[in-house]
C-alpha cells in the first residue's frame, strides 16, 4: 500500500481504527480538541455549497414544513463520509437535503449520532448509516446521491483507496451530483505523517492527481478562511463527472 509513492505499514487502517476508538465521541473529539472552530467551519461550508444547491428552506422564501417536503418523489439526498457523530450532518447536510446516510468506520460514533442530531429528526431523515472503512465501503443497491461530502477522512485512505472509492463515489452519484471534499493540506510539496492516528497530510497537487486520475472534473476550490494561525490549511474541492456504471463484487 502506498501513499505517493511511499509504502504505509499492513496495519494502517487497523491502526486508524484503532485510535479512533479512543476518541470521545463529542464534537470536541470529531476536532481533535478544536471544538471552538465548528460554528466558522459549519458557516464555510454552507457557503460553498449554497453555490451549487438551495438551502430546503431558504430565509426569504415561505417555510415548507419538511415533514410535508418528505412525501415529494423529489428528495435530495446525501452522503456523510467520516461522518462521525453526524455534526457535519446535523449542521451543515440537513439544511439542504431531505435524506442524509452517514457512513464511518467506528460504530460507536454512529450510535452517538441519533442522540448528537436529535432522534426525531435522526429517525425521519437518517437514511443508511453504514459502519465500513471508506476502501471497503459497500452502497445499498438503487440509492444514488445529489452530494457526497468527505471531510476529514481522506487523510485516512492510500492514494490508490482515494481513487477507488472516488470512483466508487461516481458510480453512485445522480447525473448532475457533486463530490465535495474538505480536508486540510500541507503547505509544502510534502506528505505529512500522522504515526498517532495513521493518517496522512497530502499537499495540494496530490488532491488534483489523485482528482483527475479518479476521473473527476474540479469545478469549484475554496480556502476556508479564519480558521486558528497554526492549523493546516483546510480547501473545499467540488467535482462532478460522468456517472460509471455499479459493478459490485
Ligand atoms: C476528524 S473526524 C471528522 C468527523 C466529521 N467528518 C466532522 O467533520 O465532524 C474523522 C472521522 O473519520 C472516521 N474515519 C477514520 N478513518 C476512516 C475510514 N478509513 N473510513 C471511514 N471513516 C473513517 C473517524 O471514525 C472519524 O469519525
């Protein structure tokens, strides 16, 4: 297994796993001990995402109740990758998409979500809430998605992973859906180590190799800005490209 070129140990996933078992599973341990910076990351996002797609009940316009919108045959729906606890989900993903399935490594995370986005709201709008290492991941057969989101996980995945599951990722896609990554990367032309949680840096020409080696058309970048000085610098990348066809094993 290689990540640019340089070989990770056998045991790299087990060992993210691993120490994700160690985390609490609060939005304090989703960032790594920044939970302070979720309301500007939150706000970053919707942002970018505004661009591509309404919010399901934007401010100026009358409230639909969602529990009406539900019974439409045209629900958005999206995908949580490393969703942990659901916050990207509950704050960010449910503003604009009917249905949100959330798909994680660590089972506990996933329990905690029901509580974290509330169990109402988790049992009308959770669709799928897949246990499964992003390499491994399995979708349920007919479900395609308006966006899949990854934040904070890709980090997680060797380079050859990454461009499986992106191409995974569009096989399961609607015709006019979205990528969107969020992740941090490095400042220089390096990789960065992470031996505590097994994870790796990439710097910003990797994500565009490993983008167009997945097939996938960059259509938007964005820098999150008034994140803490000392953290790596975090972009949002949006993609779309041709839906290939589902050829599960
Ligand atoms: C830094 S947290 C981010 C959680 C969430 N995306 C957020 O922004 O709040 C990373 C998440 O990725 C999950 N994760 C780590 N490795 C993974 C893998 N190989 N496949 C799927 N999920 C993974 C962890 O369990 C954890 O929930």
């Amino acid at each position: 297994m290689f990540i640019n070129g340089s070989k990770v140990t056998d045991d790299f996933y087990d060992k993210g796993a691993n120490y994700w078992k160690t985390v609490d599973a609060t939005i304090d341990g989703m960032l790594g001990g920044f939970a302070h910076i979720s309301n500007i990351d939150i706000k970053g996002s919707k942002k970018f995402l505004s661009q591509f797609i309404e919010p399901l009940n934007p401010p100026d316009k009358k409230k639909v109740p969602i529990d009406h919108q539900l019974k439409s045959e045209n629900k958005r729906r999206a995908l949580d990758c490393g969703a942990g606890i659901g916050r990207v989900t509950k704050n960010l993903l449910l503003d604009f998409f009917h249905v949100v399935d959330l798909l994680d490594v660590n089972q506990s995370f996933l329990e905690e979500a029901r509580n974290h986005i509330g169990p109402d709201i988790y049992d009308k709008r959770i669709g799928q809430a897949y246990c499964s290492s992003l390499h491994e991941f399995k979708p349920n057969e007919g479900i395609e998605y308006d966006v899949i989101w990854c934040q904070w996980v890709t980090g997680h995945l060797t380079d050859t992973h990454f461009i499986d599951f992106l191409l995974k990722c569009r096989q399961i896609l609607k015709p006019d859906g979205l990528i969107i990554i969020k992740d941090n990367h490095t400042s220089s032309d390096e990789i960065d180590d992470d031996m505590n949680d097994s994870s790796v840096t990439r710097p910003h020409w990797l994500y565009k190799d490993i983008f167009t080696k997945a097939g996938l058309n960059l259509i938007s970048e964005k820098r999150q800005y008034q994140f803490p000085k000392g953290l790596y610098p975090v972009r949002m990348f949006a993609m779309k490209a041709e839906k290939i066809e589902l050829n599960q094993k």
